[in-house]
C-alpha cells in the first residue's frame, strides 16, 4: 500500500549518515561491524559525499580518470574483484570479473552503506589478492565468511588453484599485476615459502635449481 511517508521517503533525497569527510580517516576500532576481519592496519577513507562509489574506487587505484557506468561495468571494464562490506545488514558480497571470483587478481574492498561508499585500506596497501602483504586477510578471514553475489543470493565461486586459473582464464602474467617491484625483501621474508613459490609461477619465471631454499626463491623474485 503506498502511503504518504512512503512517498515522502521516495521524493526525498538519502541522507549520508555514513561516510566521513574527504581524507577523515575512521579506524577499525570505530568500525560497526567486520572488526574481526581486519587488523588495525585497516582503515575506512573519506572520499566525500558525492559519485562516492567512483570516488572509493579512484582512491583505491590511485587513479584521476573519470569512472563512468554501475559498479558491475566498472568491474568488467578494469578486470578487477570488488569485495562490499554493507554496514548496514552486516553481510559481505562481491562482484568478480569472469566467471570466478579470482583471489589473484588485484581486489578492492569498499564499505557501503545504502548509496554511500567509502573504501576499506591498509597503511600497506590499497589494492589486495593472495599476492599481496596481508594475503592472509583475505584467504583466512574474508574468503572464509559467507560471500553472496552483489544483488544475488547466490554465493560466490572462488576458484584459488593458480594453474589451474592460467588454463581457464587464459591469463597472461602482467594481467594479474605482479611484477618485482610488488614486492620488497622484509614482506618475502615474512611469506611462506609455498606462496613464494605461486608468486613465481604467476611471473612465468623458471626455475633452474631442482631445490630451492626460501632465500634463493627471493632473489629470483627480486632478481638479484
């Protein structure tokens, strides 16, 4: 039945009660939900009040383009994942570029509230995957959640096997954005030597040396 506060709630412009300024910073001890996910180098960024969703998505890129189109077209145009924390029903979705969620491809995380965005960053990054220094964020503590297609009830398929997305994707190794200079010495260091070994396979670099310790698989990365 539509009544008058319905229709007033309609005419009405929404009110942000949500995001901060441009450049606030709110941390996670601040968040309402999701603080179990991240660590306390994670951070929700005031991008401002309007276009928020492009704006969220240009500071994570570290872009000044102009985005135009829905978040999906964006996705699909820039090859990238896109994990949405909604701040207001406590859910976690996301909309992926291929048929697959990818956890290898570069991936945003962005805060939403109603028609109000803002992205969710680290002071060690902004862009993550199983790539990335807190890899471990997104393997152990969001992948692990219940995630639904953004504006589906249909759950998410992750596919993290890398040879086998190679064959499926037909990924070329600049298509996942990795390159030396993605990684320094200290964070290798703290990786296992497993991943060091998937960070290798996505540079499509060869190895000659049957046995490699940990400390010969960073040269080859760093190549030194």
């Amino acid at each position: 039945m539509i009544t008058y506060e319905l229709i007033i709630e309609y005419l009405s412009p929404p009110i942000n009660i949500f995001s901060s300024q441009p450049n606030i910073t709110i941390p996670l001890s601040k968040f309402t939900y999701f603080k179990d996910i991240f660590d306390d180098s994670f951070y929700r960024y005031g991008v401002g009040n309007k276009n928020t969703l492009h704006a969220s998505i240009n500071h994570c890129l570290d872009s000044s383009e102009k985005l135009e189109g829905s978040i999906e077209e964006i996705v699909n145009t820039i090859h990238i994942n896109i994990i949405i924390f909604d701040f207001k029903n406590n859910k976690i979705s996301s909309i992926h570029y291929g048929s697959f969620f990818n956890p290898w491809r570069p991936t945003i995380y962005l805060a939403n509230y109603n028609d109000f965005w803002e992205p969710i960053v680290s002071s060690d990054g902004k862009i993550f995957s199983f790539s990335s220094s807190k890899s471990h964020i997104l393997k152990t503590k969001i992948l692990t959640n219940e995630i639904n297609k953004y504006n589906n009830s249909d759950n998410i398929c992750i596919n993290d096997n890398f040879n086998e997305i190679l064959e499926l994707d037909n990924l070329l190794p600049t298509d996942t954005f990795i390159d030396s200079s993605t990684f320094t010495k200290n964070k290798l260091d703290k990786m296992k030597k497993e991943e060091l070994l998937q960070i290798i396979t996505n540079m499509n670099i060869q190895i000659n040396n049957s046995k490699p310790t940990k400390k010969d698989l960073i040269k080859i990365i760093c190549k030194e």
